[in-house]
C-alpha cells in the first residue's frame, strides 16, 4: 500500500515537472474577433533552448518586416486597422531548437463582393453571376436574392430548372437557364453569412434581345448592301459619259458642221459682193 502510493507521488512529481518545463506561449489576446484594431502579443515562458529572434506569420506566410534577431521572449504584432481582409490565422514564431509557435485567430464580419456588378447575358442563353470572399473566416453559407423593382426581395431556390447555385466558401455562381428579358433582368443579391455576421453585394444582370445580339451583323450586311448598290449605281450611270469623253467621233462632225456653216456664211457674203 505505501508502496503504491509511493510511487503514485512520484509519478504526479515527474508529470508535474514535465509540465513545468513545457515551452508556453501565452497569447494576448487568445483571439481577436469583430475588433476594428488590435495589438497582438506573444510571451514565451520555459523555452526549450536560447531563442536566437522570431517573427510573425498570416496563413503561413511569413509578415514582412516582422523578423527580429534578439533573446527576447516577447514579442508584439500591432494592427492599426482591421478590415474585411485582415482576418486570418496569425502566429507568432520563436526561433529556438525547437521552433515554437502559437497561433492567435484574426476573425472578422465576412467580406463579400461581385466579380462584376453589371453582366449581361443573351435571351435563351444562360446567365452567370459570381460573387467572391476573401474574409476569415469565409462565410459558411451563400444565399441568393432577386431584387424586384417593388423592392421585393425573392429568394433564389436552387435545383428548379431555372436557377442552379454552386458554392465553396470562397465563391458563390448563380446560373439562371433560358435567360428571358422581362422575367430575370435586374438587380441580384448575393448574401454570405459566418458565425460573425454575414454581407451582401448586388449585381445588375441585363438581358438583350437575340435580335440585339444580331445588330452588329445586320450592320455589317447592311453596309455591304449599300456599298454594292452604290458601286453597282456609279458604274451604271458612268458607262453612257465614258462614251461622250472619249469617243472623237461623235463631236467631230459638229466641229466639221460649225466649220462648213462658216464656209457656207463666207460663201454667202463673197456671193452676196
Ligand atoms: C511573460 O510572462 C511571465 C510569466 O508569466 C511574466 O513574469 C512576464 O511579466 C511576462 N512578460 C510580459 C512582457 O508580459
Ligand atoms: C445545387 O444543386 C446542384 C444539383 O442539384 C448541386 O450540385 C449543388 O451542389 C447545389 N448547390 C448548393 C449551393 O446547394
Ligand atoms: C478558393 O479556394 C480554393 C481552394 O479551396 C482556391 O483554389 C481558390 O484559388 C480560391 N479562390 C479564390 C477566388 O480565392
Ligand atoms: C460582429 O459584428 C457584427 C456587426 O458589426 C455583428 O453582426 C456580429 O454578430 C458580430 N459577431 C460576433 C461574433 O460578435
């Protein structure tokens, strides 16, 4: 019995003691969420060896100007200005054998935008909206609105034989089929939401008529039909004045004519003394 707890004792000590000299990173604060700025910090306590610098990383990749060689165990981060793009997995690296490290999540509202925020599709052909998310973390869930005239606000059920939605979390793409002018021309809303709140953008969708899509080729056919007709009517009216120009013949007699009336004149005037 007393053996037992003997060694039950020296058991919780060597536990006791492991866990004292585990290296530690206490993160202030643990986690910044819906925060406009913020100063985050790191403070490394039991390193497993002499820390030769750190630095700070965003998703892995190493934040600029942020590598300093120095003993320190503390070390800060300040963001002046969080936004829609700011959020993400930060960390804070400590350059000892072994590295450690402790990552403090950046979480903001979602940010969402529409790749463009006027398309335009042909009648019968099948339009295509997108919206992207940048934000951390990305929205978990994507809704897609119609925004009537009225300010009606219908939602877009995916699966009819109308509409078709695909998400991931970074992206979201409405297709509407059998594109038709006065049923799906408007404005669209496309609506992401995560566990810190949710955003939306709007995308104009027009849709032109197949004859419109047509215009510049009528156009075209049009101006080759008025530049034959055009040719086709100067040639015509320059082939009888092509005769007239170079044709000596045909005012060779007036001349001769002219020249005998005056010969017959002088004939008459000599006759006539
Ligand atoms: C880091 O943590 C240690 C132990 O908890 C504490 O004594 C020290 O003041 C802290 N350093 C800073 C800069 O907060
Ligand atoms: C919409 O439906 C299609 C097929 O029915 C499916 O592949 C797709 O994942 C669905 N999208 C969403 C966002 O549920
Ligand atoms: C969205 O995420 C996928 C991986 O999940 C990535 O390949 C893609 O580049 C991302 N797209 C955007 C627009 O960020
Ligand atoms: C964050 O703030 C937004 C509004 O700015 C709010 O809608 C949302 O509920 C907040 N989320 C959390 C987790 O506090």
């Amino acid at each position: 019995m007393v053996l037992l707890w003997g060694s039950c004792v020296f058991l919780m000590f060597l536990y006791g003691a492991s866990a004292l000299t585990e290296p530690l990173i206490l993160t202030n604060p643990p986690e910044v969420s819906n925060m406009t700025s913020a100063t985050l910090s790191c403070n490394l306590t039991n390193a497993p060896s002499m820390v030769k610098g750190h630095y700070w990383t965003k998703n892995d990749k190493v934040i600029e100007g942020t590598k300093v060689d120095s003993t320190d165990t503390y070390t800060e981060y300040s963001m002046p200005k969080i936004d829609g793009h700011s959020g993400g997995s930060y960390a804070c690296v400590f350059l000892s054998t072994p590295e450690v490290k402790k990552a403090i999540e950046v979480k903001t509202p979602p940010h969402v935008a529409a790749y463009k925020h006027s398309e335009h599709g042909n009648e019968k052909d099948k339009g295509v909206l997108v919206c992207v998310s940048h934000s951390y973390p990305l929205p978990t869930d994507w809704k897609w609105y119609l925004l009537r005239e009225d300010g009606e606000k219908t939602s877009i059920t995916n699966g009819t034989d109308k509409y078709e939605i695909k998400s991931t979390p970074n992206k979201t793409t409405l297709y509407i089929h059998d594109l038709d002018i006065n049923r799906d021309m408007g404005d669209y809303m496309c609506y992401g939401e995560s566990e810190m709140g949710q955003a939306s953008d709007k995308i104009h969708l027009r849709v032109r008529s197949r004859l419109a899509a047509l215009w510049p080729f009528l156009g075209i056919v049009a101006e080759v039909i008025i530049l034959v007709t055009i040719i086709f009517i100067y040639e015509k009216r320059r082939k009888p004045d092509e005769i007239n120009d170079d044709d000596d013949s045909g005012s060779a007699p007036l001349k001769s004519n002219a020249a005998t009336n005056h010969k017959d004149k002088n004939v008459r005037q000599r006759n006539s003394n």
